[in-house]
C-alpha cells in the first residue's frame, strides 16, 4: 500500500537480452493450410481475427497446403528460388566488399529473401514499389541489372545516381522501384498519393507502399492510413516485421496492439498476417491484395511476419542486444530452404542440383562484381564527375550555384 497512487512508468522489455536463451514461446504459429482464403470483396469487419493469426502454405514436410495454395507453376517456384538465392549471394559479396572497404556501407536481407522477391511476382509492369533499403529482391525479381546495383553501391563512374545516394539506395522507375529515401515511414505518404493520383486520372497501375516495424512508430505510417482508408486508394500497405529496429524489439512500436496488422483495423482496412518466411504464402496473400487495389476495393495491409537474421547494416553488431543463437531458433525457419524442401518434396529439385544453382550463382555475382570494380570502387578507379553534382535538380541552374561550378572549373 506504500506506493498506492504512485505511478510507474512502463517500459515493454524483450523477452532474453544477449546472454540469455532464446525464447520465442510468444509466438503462435498456427497449421499450415488452417488460414481461410476470403473473396476480395470480403468485408473487412468479418476477417478481424486474421491481422492476428499467420496465414501459410508450406508446413513442416514440405508441402503447399491449404486455400492460399497452388497460384505458381513449378517453374516459376524454381525461378523465385533462383531469386532468393542470388540476393543471398549477392548480399554476402557486397557485404565482403563493405569490409575490404571497396564500399562504405552495406545492409543484407538475410532471412527475408522471400518478402521482397515473391512479393514482385505479385505486380504488373507499371506498378510502383516504395520501398526501404531492405527490399532488392524486388530488383532481383524483376531482372534489375546486378551490375548497374554493384555500381550504385561503389558510387563509381557507371552509378546511375551519380553518387549522389547512400550506397544500396537504388532507383529505378523502369522496373517500379522508386527512389529510396533514408527518411524512414515517408515511402507510405508517397506510396498513398501516388495510389491516389493513379486513381484520379483513370489508370489501371496500383502503389505498394513498405515499411519496417519500428518505422510504424512513425505519424506518416498513420497519416498515410487515414488517407488510403477515406479514398480507397489502390495501393498494397506492407509491414515487414523482421522483430528487430536496430537494436529496439519490436515489443517498443508495436505497443499494446498485439500485432501490426491490428493497425490497419481502426482505419477499415482489411489486414493480413503472413508467415514471411514462406514463398508461396507471401505471393498469395499479395496477389490477393494486388486484386482488391485494382478492382476498385481500396488497401490492403499486410504484415509480414519474419526474422532479421543478419545485422542491421554493416555498422551494427547486434550481439550487442540479442542473443547470439536467436536467429536458429526462429519458428518460422529459413525462406530458401523452406522452399528448396518444398521443391524436393515434389520432386523437381535436389540437393545436388541446389549445390550446382549456388555454385552458378555465385559465379555470376562474381562476374557482376568484376564488371562493376572496373568501373571503380569508394576508393579506387572512375568516379562520377564534380560537374554531375551540379547537374540533374534545376531546370534553370540558379545564379549562386552557376557561380559555384565556374569556380570548380567544371
Ligand atoms: C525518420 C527516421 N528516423 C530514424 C531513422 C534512423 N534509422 C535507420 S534504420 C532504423 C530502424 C528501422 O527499423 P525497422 O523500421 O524495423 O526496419 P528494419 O531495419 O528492421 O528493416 C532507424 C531508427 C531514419 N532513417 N529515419
Ligand atoms: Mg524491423
């Protein structure tokens, strides 16, 4: 009774800090195949329940199972593996080259290959992405060239950007990718608008906008909700809830919603939750979505549901903050060989032919990475020229900065 009516500050803890067991008893997974597959014109008021389950397809031996199953071909699983293992390849190149300092920074997917590189399959040509820094399998997936990537990350004389962006902040309007911006929860209000104006003059291209978990926190993921709720804009709201903002659990921005799917709720907005971390899964669910934008039904919020098994970027040790072993003993397993087991299990792959795709793999990220350091790298070789600082931003060049590039003698 000492302290009644005393407040106390509440601060949510993750559940093991680095030392400790990695515990993710919290976690419910329910069967795979268990999940309903509603039309796309459901009302969102009868689906409430799914921004709090996890919608998948394979289970533990292997096998698409359930509504949500059967939408791909096996040579289009065969390709979304192939996908999956060339942004892995390429990730652990570009990270090496980080630290031989051939870059000055780097950031990988490992452990969420399957969000980004499913996901594109869900789109048309025309469609635009919104993306963070850790979605390149929407490039990889959509044939991006790895060397025009490996250009952009070494800021050499053949960057497209000039090296005017942080390494790994591509741009691509051709294969849908917009420009990254490191201002964080701003792709959702870009997304929005852009849904919006697409809507406005009659097109038929739909918006996916993508944000992490911790960026939630932020008032534009909230702003652009109201938004797309009021207009029915026709864009794909996608939470990537990888577990880990930086080094904050994602106990911190997700309060006491229980999910981040339940965000979507309080706007109208049907949200699904989905097992990241499963091929097929994630491009049912987005191409459900993907339906609902273009027929006129307005957005759909995803969550998926996955694990950051890597560091935050190549400045970050998250020993740190998390128990070294908590990657293994993630439920949701490991996207690329959940679907290699899947494609064994059917009989059209092997693990011989998965060690001859990785050796190939490897050998034409290898070729990609030669190709781009003759271009240069940070240190070494071609660079964008002083003059291309100059150019690009102003149709008529303003007198002050006129002055500054004579003085440069560019
Ligand atoms: C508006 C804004 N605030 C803070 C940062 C610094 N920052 C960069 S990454 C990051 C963590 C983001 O975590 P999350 O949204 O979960 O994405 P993840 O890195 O896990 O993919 C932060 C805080 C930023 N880039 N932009
Ligand atoms: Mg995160």
């Amino acid at each position: 009774m000492a302290d009644a009516g005393m407040l106390r500050f509440h601060v949510p803890e993750p559940e093991v800090r680095p030392g400790g067991t990695p515990d993710f008893s919290n976690v419910p997974i329910p069967k795979a195949g268990s999940a309903p597959r509603p039309e796309i014109d459901v009302d969102p008021r009868t689906i409430r329940d799914m921004a709090f389950s996890i919608i998948r397809v394979l289970n533990r031996d292997g096998e698409a199972v359930g509504p949500w199953a059967g939408l791909l071909s096996d040579e289009e699983l065969l390709e979304g593996l192939r996908h999956m293992m060339t942004l892995r390849s390429f990730d652990a190149r570009m990270q090496m080259a980080q630290r031989q300092g051939k870059t000055s920074f780097y950031m990988q997917h490992l452990g969420e290959e399957a969000v980004s590189c499913a996901f594109r399959k869900a789109l048309a040509a025309g469609d635009m992405n919104f993306p963070t820094y850790r979605q390149a399998g929407l490039l990889i997936a959509d044939g991006y060239s790895m060397v025009t990537m490996m250009n952009q990350i070494y800021s050499n004389e053949a960057d497209p950007l000039k090296g005017r962006q942080l390494p790994i902040m591509y741009s691509s309007k051709e294969h849908g990718f917009f420009s990254i911006s490191g201002n964080l929860a701003t792709q959702y209000i870009q997304a929005v608008g852009w849904a919006m104006a697409s809507a406005i003059s009659n097109d038929s291209k739909i918006a996916a906008a993508w944000i992490g978990d911790g960026s939630t926190a932020e008032s534009d993921f909230h702003s652009a909700l109201v938004f797309a709720s009021t207009y029915k804009a026709p864009v794909i709201l996608n939470v990537v809830n990888n577990q880990w903002a930086i080094s904050t659990f994602q106990g911190i921005a997700r309060g006491g919603s229980g999910t981040f799917a339940a965000r979507g709720l309080g706007f109208g907005i049907p949200a699904l939750r989905v097992d990241g971390n499963d091929y097929l899964a994630v491009h049912a669910v987005a191409k459900w979505a993907a339906e609902r934008a273009r027929a006129n039904l307005g957005p759909t919020l995803i969550e998926y549901v996955t694990y950051r098994a890597g560091a935050h970027s190549s400045s970050d040790d998250p020993s740190a903050y998390r128990p070294k072993a908590e990657s293994d003993a993630w439920p949701l397993g490991d996207p690329v060989i959940r679907l290699k087991n899947h494609l064994i299990q059917k009989g059209v792959w092997s693990n011989e032919r998965h060690a001859q795709a990785e050796a190939e793999i490897l050998e034409t990220v290898i070729a990609a990475q030669k190709e781009a350091e003759s271009h240069g790298t940070l240190h070494a070789g071609g660079k964008p020229s002083t003059r291309d600082m100059f150019e690009g931003l102003y149709a008529e060049m303003p007198p002050h900065l006129r002055r500054q590039r004579q003085q440069a003698g560019v």
